[in-house]
C-alpha cells in the first residue's frame, strides 16, 4: 500500500524567503503525486499535481514541486513567501491502480513571520 | 462554478445520536468522494461514488456509516450510534471521471461527539 511521509510538522519562515516542504512517498510504480493547500476553516485547495513527463511542475500562487524517482521525493518550493501563504500543506499520492482515493500525509504547518 | 457545498459546517451530537451530513458536488462532477480528518491527520479515504453507484469503501467505514448518492448528484453520510471516536472533520470532493485526482474539495463537516 502506498505512504506519504511528511517529516516536518511545523516551519516557520519569514516573509519574503524561500521555502521548501519535504514530501517522501512509498508506492512500487510511477506515483502521481499532488500538494494541497488548508487554510483554517477551509477545505482542500489543489496547488499542483505531476502525472507524468516533466519532473518539475509548476502550481498556483508560484509553487513548484520536483519529482525525484531517486529519492522518492516531491518536495514542494516557493521562492518568496508571502504572509497569505500561512496554511497547513498536504502531500498525497494516488494509486492509479484502479482505485481514486488520496493517501495523504499528516500535513505541515507553515507559519509566516512578518 | 460554485464549488463543492457541504451542509452543516458543524455539528454537535452526543454520543449514540445518529447525525446526517449533505454534499452537494461541483455541477459537471460525476465522482464524488468522502473523506474524515481528524486532528494532527491528513484526510484518510472513506469512500467514493461514480454518479449513484457506491464503487469502493474503506476499511475505515464500519457498519455504522452509510452513505448514498440517490440521483447521482448530492451525496448524504451518515453515522448511526456516534461513538467519541468519530469527532472528526468529515470533508467531501469532487472530480470529473476522466480526471479522478483532479479533486476539489468542500469545507468540510466539523463534527463532535460529546
């Protein structure tokens, strides 16, 4: 069955600096991979996703994330934070194995410093 | 496009009540999944839809969970006998067929069990 394991349960950054979430995944076959955004009282906002094809994919709000096979790793960047960027943070694998569920990891929280 | 709605947004129940949860999908979506969050957690699957037809359910929903998609549009799960251990985040998504990770998330059913 496939994991996700997110090691960091909190960072804070400050405003205006870059950032990197780390995201590591367990799955036998090619993954798709994604990254969620939850704001406080909001549900999940799909930032990016990777399929197949180029490893480095590009999301909203100026995420990225790289896909690396070697390190079974999709670690989401940013390079400037804004304060709006406070949230929790998702990583999830699907399958694609015939069945469409998620597996998520336990999330990160970000928190920004002004 | 007005997203996926999920009715009520909290809900305070003691336990051994049963409780009833709504969600209404994005328009076009013909899949429609149920996931619970509890604290600390990322989502963890439930189960999912393909218009009315329930197609695969977690280990995760017991006997006392049951959930239905009459018409193939808004979907209901309830929780017969609440039990403390269901307090949880009950969120529902939506996807079109051909895109099944593409899912959009609700905000979410707040549920505690007193």
């Amino acid at each position: 069955a496939q994991s996700v394991t997110q090691p960091d349960i909190h960072i804070t950054v400050s405003e205006g600096a870059s950032l990197e979430l780390r995201c590591n995944y367990s799955y036998g076959a090619t993954p798709y991979l994604f990254w969620y955004v939850q704001s406080p009282g909001q549900g999940l906002q799909l930032l990016l996703k990777y399929f197949s094809g180029d490893t480095l994919v590009q999301g909203i709000k100026g995420f990225e994330a790289e896909f690396k096979r070697s390190q079974s790793s999709f670690n989401l960047r940013k390079p400037s934070v804004h304060w709006s960027d406070a949230a929790e943070y998702f990583c999830a694998v699907g399958s694609g194995a015939g069945s469409y569920q998620l597996t998520f990891g336990k999330g990160t929280k970000l928190s920004v410093i002004p | 496009d007005t997203g996926v709605s999920q009715d009520p947004r909290h809900k305070i129940t003691k336990r051994g009540q049963n409780v009833t949860f709504r969600c209404d999908p994005i328009s076009e979506h013909n899949r429609l999944y149920w996931y619970r969050q509890t604290l600390g957690q990322g989502p963890e699957f439930l189960t999912y839809f393909q218009n009315e037809a329930q197609l695969e359910k977690s280990r995760l929903l017991s006997d006392r969970f049951s959930a239905e998609r009459p018409k193939g549009s808004f979907s209901t799960l309830e929780i017969q006998r609440t039990e403390q251990g269901d307090s949880a985040m009950y969120l529902c998504a939506s996807s079109f067929w051909d895109r099944s990770y593409e899912q959009y998330f609700g905000p979410g059913t707040r549920l505690t069990v007193t």
